[in-house]
C-alpha cells in the first residue's frame, strides 16, 4: 500500500523497527511512539484496542493520561506515515476503528511477512524433493534477519514479542540445517551448529543436528561428546533426561550405524489405495461419560465457533487447570457433534504431562494417523514434514474430527493441522499462544465448577442424597470445585457406604493432609500427581517459584515480590508469573496480580514444606523486608506528617521496588498491598517464627497505621496494632513499646474507650520517660491531654498540654508543638473563649504547614471554622473551611475531604447560605464509602436540611 505520494512504505520488523519510503527513514518519533507502531504492525490488519495498546505500552506503570497519550502517539504515527494527507482528512494507512486503531498494511510492506513467505515457499520446495532450492529459500528468508528484533522498542509487550520472533528464526534456522544434512553437507555445518547449541543448550533439536553433522564430517566421537554434554545440560537444568530423538541417535553412533534417513530423491508420491479397499471411516473418541455437569456455557461455546466456521477449518483450544475437565468436556462435544464430521474421527493422548512416558513427538502421531487412514507402514514418509503433507493430502477433501489431547506446547501441534473442512480439537494445561497465532486457535478456558454443580457431581457419583446437603456443600468448598478433586472424593464415598460426608469433610479439612486425602489406589489419579504433572512441564524459574510462593501468606503477589523472594530480575519474575499462568497453576485477579485457586494454595504450601529450612527462612526473610521496606516507603510519602522516627532497616533492602513517588502512588500501593502487609505481620508473630521476624511483626503494622487512620478502617488497625503491642513487648524494645502502646491509644480512642485509651498513653508516657527520650514525652503528654479533655477533667488535661509545649519546644519537635498549640486551641474553643481558641489554631496551622503535615493542617482549618462561626465571623468561617478542603484534597485524603465537606457544610446552614445539602452530600458519599461512623451523624444532619428546605 502506497501514501499519498505513490511511493510503497516498508516496515522492518526483524532488527531495529523502521519504516522507509522511497529510498528514506521515516522518523517514528519518541520511543512511546514506536511502541505504538510496534503493537499496531505486529496485529497488523487487526483492530486493536486504545486498552490493548495502553497494556501492551505501560503494563503496570500506566499513567493517568494514558488515553490522551496513545491519541498523540497515534496523530504523530499518521503524520509520519502518510505526510501529504490533508489535515482534515480521513486517514487511509492507520484508521481509527471502535475504541481502537487498525494498520492497514499489504503483506508484501512487511519483512517479518516476506520472511514468512520464503518459509512456505521452502516448505513447499521440500515437499516436492527439490531439497537445494528450499535450502536456498530459506537462505534468503533468514538474510532478512538484521539484528535482534524489535530493536529499539522497550517493555513487556515488546519482551514477549521479540521471544517468540527469536524463536521462530531458531525454528528456521535448524529447519534449514535439516535441509543441508538431507543433501549431505553436514560438514560444513558443525561451526555454525556447534555455536547455535551454545547459545541455547535446552533445544535438544540442535544437539541432534549438530551430532549428525559431526557424523557427516567423520567425527562420530565428538557426536557422542554432544550427547553426553546435552544430557548433563537437560538433567541439571530440567530435570529430564533426552528425548527418544535424541536417544535414537546416540545409540545409531554408538552402533555404528548412519544416523541419517534416506535422502528423497523424487517427489514424495502417494500410493493410492486399492478399488477394493474399504473406505476408511475412523471412530477413535474414546468412550465419554453420559452426563456433563455444570459445562453447559462452554458447550454453547463450542458450538457457536463451529457455526461461525461453516466451511470448516476450526482449531479449538480447550484449557484450564490440571484436573479441570477439558478431556471430559472436549470428549462430550466431540461426540455431540460428530454427525457434523461424517468422514470421522481421529484421537491422540499426547501424553504432555504423563509422568511415566515421554510425550509422543508429531512424526510418531503422523505416523498412527497415517496408518489409521490406510497408509501401508513402508509408504509412511521418514521426515515429519512429509509425513505431515501426505496427512494434509489425505483429508483435504474430508470432514473430520481430529482431536489432540493433553497438548504440551503449541510447536509440535503445527504439524498435525489439517486444513479445511476438518475441526481439530486440542486440550491443554497451557493457553498455548503460539498455537492461536500460527494457527488463529480460538480459546475455550475452563474454570473451577460452581458450588451447585459440584454438589451435584459429588451426589451422582457417590449417590448421596439431600440428607447430608450441608456436608456435600461444604466437600465441595473443600474441593475447591476441581471436577478430579470432587471425583476422588465421591469415590471414596461411592465404595465406602458407611463412611458419613461429614467425616470426609473433617478429614479433608485438615489442609495438611488434603492432597494426601484426594487420592486412589493409582498413584497417577490423584490431585497431587496432577499438579506435580503439570510442574514437571515449566521450566526451572517457573517451577522454583511454585514452591517458594507457597511461603507467601497473602491472597495474591506481584512480580516485585516475587523477586525479591527468589532474588531475580522483576522482568524474569515476570515472565515466570506468566509462565505459571498460561500453565493456569496461577490466575490474574487483577493486573499484574496473581493468585492461585485453593487447591493450587495448598499444593503450593506442600512444596514450600519440601524445601530445605535453610531456603524456606531466607525466601521468607526477603519477603517480610520487602513489604517492610515499601511499606515504609509508602508511609513515608503519605500526607501525614510521622509523629516519630522509628528506624526501619530490613535486612535485605529490594534491589526492585514500585515507583512510590508521591502521595497518590502511595495510597494505591497500601491499598492493593494492605492484605498482605497484615499477613506479613501475623506471619512474622506467628509460633514458631525466626525470632528476628518480631521486628517486622511491629514495625509492618506501625507503616500501615497512617493509612488505616487515612482510611478510618479502625477495626484493622486496632486488631493489627494490639497484635504489634505483643510482638513488642516479647522483643523487649523499649521504643518499640512506646510507639505501639501510643499507637493502642489512638485506636482505643477511635472506639471511644477512652478510660482504656488514657492508660496506654499513660503506659506511653512511662516507657518514654524512662528511656529518656524528650520527643516521645511531648507525645505522650499530648495524647493523655487529649484523653483528659474527652472526660471532662478540663483543669489536667490543660496542665497536661502545657507540660507537652514545654517538653516539645525543649527537644525542638515542632509536630509535636503544633499538635500541642492545636489541643489547646480546641481546649479553649470547649471553654467558649474563642478569642484564645483562635490564637492558639492559627499557631497550629503555621506549625502544621511548616512541617509539611497537610492532614493536621486540614483538620486544623474545619476546628478553626467552627471558632469563627461561634465568634461570629461567617465569612472567616467559610475560608477557613474552603481550605481545609483544598489541603485535604492535595493531601487525597479521602476522610479528611468528608471532614471539610461537612464542616462547609455546617458553616453555610448556620448561615443560611445555599449549597450545606450539596456538600453534606458528599459527605455522606466519602464517609460511607470508608464505612467510618461519622456517616451516621451526617446522615441525620442531612436528612434534617432536606426536611428545612422542603418546609
């Protein structure tokens, strides 16, 4: 496609991302601006999303003017891709479409499209046994290669995109080595292998090419050399020992033998079967349950795919957890809608997580299908990419059912995909990406069953009746809805009438034992030997860190801390994360979020427990400094001021963090971390811990304090803060002490049990003055005030203020001054000397600002309203009260804000003035959604406006 000038634009993809028209570069632009191009080229021709692009771009960094920034993004790509389009008119080459973009581009302006193109075009040449010309093909292909792709264009999206290009030009690159062992020049090829195998020891494809080229240059030793090196390679980094391929060659060199196949010499021709031979019709399904369960939506799922594909040629992808119910569920479809496929069915368990076999590779799956549709064993082509096309050939004009079952990955697949007019049907653990965009594969994803259905399993299978309905429900919690897991429970209570529901439930509640108790007489069936299956399948980062998430105590983790557990990049915990969910081991509960199912939770914690005490204690260790670290982090850009300096110092400060560079930042990451934060902190209380854990069993609590004063969660805070107190008094730390007992007494406070509250900070004040420490007296003597004051003992609570001026303006503490100077000023407004009162707020208010304690300079300003109201100076009153909104909004204090609104609020309905409904309004908006008890109060003063104002 042209631009306006008729000149042909071209986009590389396969190096550094360009753009050339004419003979020149098109300028892209700033590096944003490319990633743009980079996700909207790579789906070229496709609608893309303004959120697709907003992910793909800034992943879990997007900034709030995101949607502003792809607009600009996109304008600057129209002006640089067709320059002599008229300002106002429509764009031709990158069009708006929906609430996203689409990038119209011929196949031929693309490298990564010719490079495709030249592949095929290989591909066909092999078939035809022209071998030298599909060599040359594919030369040309690769030499479009200039660099590592994608270059220049930074994140996720990119990183992801730029591993499957990598390994697409891997692929091709061992095809084309292929080829020229098939002609004999092996030789030549062993520096060029023997580099390759370097670079990427774990491909057993590339050891097996470079032994049979070391073969084909007569050093049959080093062959055998490459072997044994391939096998120390695969066993300490995998696990696993070499496949059958590569086992097969090893022992053709050990016996002498010539490791290659026969080299085609003709084109591949396909012997036709006999006039009397019986049509072949296969039935290969094998036998499926009578009912489905609780799968009716996936049903109808697959069923309007397959209307939306009349001509045929679906490739469906049913994927979930292990022990989910894809076989069950592909299998029942299957035969539901085998009058659709009147030419038959083929089956194949690949065998992707048999603990007890290797997984089957395509030649050998070719080979039964091929065998299967009256292909006489000798005729059977000997490479896989022949085999493949005579298996295209033979069902081209056919209708058939080609169902893969238990898939491993989306590679060995390619070649077992008829064309149209069959359906091919594959179930998988993984999502099995690659498959979906090399072969447009559409995705049927299975979760766990609901409560309902998982009662109903239970009750067919173990033929339980309503009797024991509370016992079957709580089986199937227990169960975690996992179709196996509910299946092995209700056998078990199948082939044991006496054993009652309720005693399986206790013995399955005992988390423990669980797995132990999902389990038969075949060691295969169980939950466990399901998940340990689908480990077996992850490479080594993903399968450490199943274990080592087992230590995390929260509902979910992000990428930061899993890398501070297992101390690696964030970017390679990322793609581990991902890893284990496309595996569907773990699940996005939220962007960049990751949680596991129950049963996950618990296998997990089984693997954690397997782990050497050494390991265990250093991953948890690295855990709890990390929240401490960012919670500390966190706290300290919070809008309010720390009334004490409590050092944090972790052990093990995280190399990686979020970026908390300000309040707003701030508030999120306590939001989203707060479950876990408190988790951390039980953890670290817990009996048993590391006795250096105690440190952050206080000092977790302590960051979160401010925020849950912020967020008026006081039910937390208190529960979290008493818990802190113990952790405090076991460690023996006197400020430790001090700090959580000052702490208890603020959240006593909150719940007015203020006879409570005084005696903590009475506590307080005696820790703090036998420590010495000046700082914590003043606020210790301020807080006691404050408690005096609530219980009408006027006369010692001033005498107490006073003493904490004094002691604060001794240890130069100004928060704790202009704390001080604000208690007596509300001291004086209770008193009715509002003169004084006001002296003493504003003193407070210029402490307040000075010391950059925006929370403390609101609450000042709504107490200050109230004086001027009494005084009566009204419009005093609403500045006052105005400003307090305006800090606590810069401050993004969502309570402080619902103080100042009814303050307003107040000011303006002793006044008569309009707008006190609108402001108590939102009031009542912000206090209920904080739950904070205020919302009581100002819905009756609200209720009672609305009442004046309609009278």
């Amino acid at each position: 496609m042209a631009d306006g000038d008729g000149e042909r634009l071209r986009f590389e993809v396969l190096g550094l991302l360009r753009a050339a028209r004419g003979g020149g570069e098109v300028d892209l632009g700033a590096a944003k601006q490319r990633a743009v191009l980079a996700v909207l080229l790579l789906a070229r021709n496709t609608p893309v999303s303004r959120d697709q692009i907003i992910e793909a771009v800034w992943g879990d960094n997007t900034p709030s003017s995101a949607v502003n920034l792809v607009q600009t993004y996109v304008a600057g790509l129209r002006r640089a891709l067709e320059p002599s389009r008229a300002r106002r008119a429509p764009a031709e080459l990158l069009t708006s479409v929906g609430d996203g973009y689409l990038l119209r581009v011929d196949p031929q302006q693309v490298d990564l499209d010719e490079f495709e193109r030249g592949v095929v075009t290989a591909a066909r040449l092999r078939a035809t046994g022209d071998l030298i010309a599909a060599a040359t093909a594919l030369d040309e292909a690769l030499g479009l290669w200039r660099g590592e792709p994608l270059g220049g264009v930074a994140g996720l999206f990119a990183e992801v995109e730029r591993g499957r290009l990598v390994e697409r030009r891997l692929a091709v690159l061992e095809e084309r080595a292929e080829l020229l062992l098939l002609i004999g020049r092996g030789a030549e090829l062993v520096p060029s292998l023997t580099t390759l195998v370097g670079e990427h020891p774990l491909r057993e494809r590339g050891h097996g090419l470079l032994m049979r080229a070391l073969c084909q240059a007569g050093r049959h030793a080093e062959a055998l050399g490459v072997y044994r090196e391939a096998r120390r390679v695969l066993v300490e980094e995998l696990g696993v020992e070499p496949g059958p391929e590569l086992r097969k060659l090893q022992r053709a060199v050990l016996a002498g033998e010539d490791p290659e196949p026969e080299r085609p010499t003709q084109p591949m021709a396909v012997r036709p079967v006999a006039e009397s031979s019986p049509a072949i019709t296969p039935a290969q399904l094998p036998r499926v349950s009578a009912s489905l369960i609780g799968r009716d939506d996936e049903l109808k799922r697959l069923d309007g795919l397959l209307a939306s594909y009349p001509e045929g040629g679906l490739v469906l992808v049913v994927t979930g957890p292990a022990g989910v119910g894809k076989t069950a569920l592909a299998l029942h479809w299957a035969q539901r809608v085998r009058d659709e496929f009147p030419d038959g069915q083929l089956y194949v368990d690949l065998h992707g997580y048999d603990p007890n076999q290797e997984p089957l590779g395509a030649g050998e799956v070719l080979s039964r299908f091929l065998r299967t549709l009256g292909v006489p064993s000798p005729d059977i082509p000997v490479t896989v990419e022949e085999r493949s096309a005579l298996f295209r050939t033979l069902i081209a004009d056919r209708r058939m059912v080609v169902m893969l079952d238990n898939a491993r990955g989306s590679t060995e697949l390619l070649p077992l995909l008829p064309g149209p007019p069959s359906c091919v049907l594959v179930t998988s653990r993984r999502r099995l990406v690659g498959l979906v965009a090399h072969a447009e594969a559409r995705l049927v994803e299975l979760d766990m069953l609901d409560p309902d259905a998982s009662v109903a399993v239970v009750s067919r299978v173990a033929g339980r009746d309503a009797t024991e309905a509370a016992a079957l429900r709580r089986l199937a919690v227990l169960c975690d809805g996992l179709p196996l897991a509910l299946r092995i429970a209700a056998a078990r209570l199948a082939v044991a009438p006496a054993l009652r529901v309720a005693e399986l439930v206790a013995e399955l509640d005992d988390e423990h034992g669980r797995l132990a108790a999902l389990g038969l007489e075949d060691e295969d069936s169980t939950v466990r030997a399901a998940l340990d299956a689908s480990r077996r399948a992850l490479s080594p980062l993903p399968a450490r860190l199943l274990a080592l998430l087992g230590l995390h105590p929260g509902a979910d983790v992000t990428a930061f801390v899993v890398a501070a557990m297992a101390q690696v990049r964030v970017g390679d915990a990322q793609r581990a994360l991902d890893a284990l969910t496309a595996a569907n081991l773990l699940s996005v509960n939220e962007p960049g979020r990751y949680g596991a199912h129950d049963l996950v939770r618990v296998y997990m914690r089984t693997l954690a427990a397997e782990l050497p005490a050494d390991v265990r204690r250093e991953a948890t260790g690295r855990m709890l400094d990390y929240y401490l670290h960012c919670a500390d982090l966190a706290d300290g850009r919070l809008p309010v001021t720390r009334g004490s300096s409590v050092r944090v110092e972790p052990a093990h400060v995280p190399l990686e963090v979020p970026k908390l560079t300000g309040s707003p930042e701030a508030i999120a990451w306590l939001d989203a971390e707060q479950g876990n934060i408190v988790a951390a902190s039980e953890l670290a209380a817990a009996p048993g811990s590391d006795p250096q854990w105690l440190v952050h069993a206080w000092q977790l609590p302590y960051t979160l304090s401010r925020f849950l004063w912020l967020r008026a969660d006081r039910t937390t805070w208190l529960r979290t803060t008493e818990a802190a107190l113990e952790a405090a008094t076991r460690l023996g730390d006197p400020e430790a002490t001090f700090v959580m007992l000052f702490n208890l007494g603020i959240a006593l406070a909150q719940f007015q049990r203020m006879d409570e509250s005084l005696a903590r900070h009475r506590e307080a004040l005696e820790v703090a003055r036998a420590s010495g420490d000046v700082n914590a007296q003043a606020r210790a003597l301020t807080a006691v005030a404050d408690m005096l004051a609530f219980l009408g003992r006027v006369d010692e609570s001033e005498a107490s203020y006073r003493e904490a001026l004094e002691v604060s303006r001794a240890a130069g503490s100004r928060w704790a001054e202009a704390n001080a100077h604000h208690n007596l000023g509300l001291l004086h407004q209770s008193s009715r000397r509002y003169d004084e009162a006001e002296t003493w707020l504003r003193a407070a208010v210029t402490m307040y600002r000075e010391v950059g304690e925006q929370c403390g300079e609101s609450t000042c300003h709504t107490d200050l309203a109230m004086v001027l109201l009494e005084a009566g100076e009204g419009a005093d009153a609403v500045t006052s009260a105005r400003t307090a909104l305006s800090v606590a909004s810069a401050a993004a204090s969502p309570y402080h804000q619902a103080m100042a609104h009814d303050r307003l609020a107040t000011v303006f309905d002793r006044q008569g003035l309009p707008g006190a409904v609108a402001h108590w309004q939102r009031a009542l908006a912000l206090f209920t959604e904080l739950d904070a008890p205020e919302s009581d109060q100002v819905r009756e003063r609200l209720a009672r406006a609305r009442a004046t104002t309609a009278v």
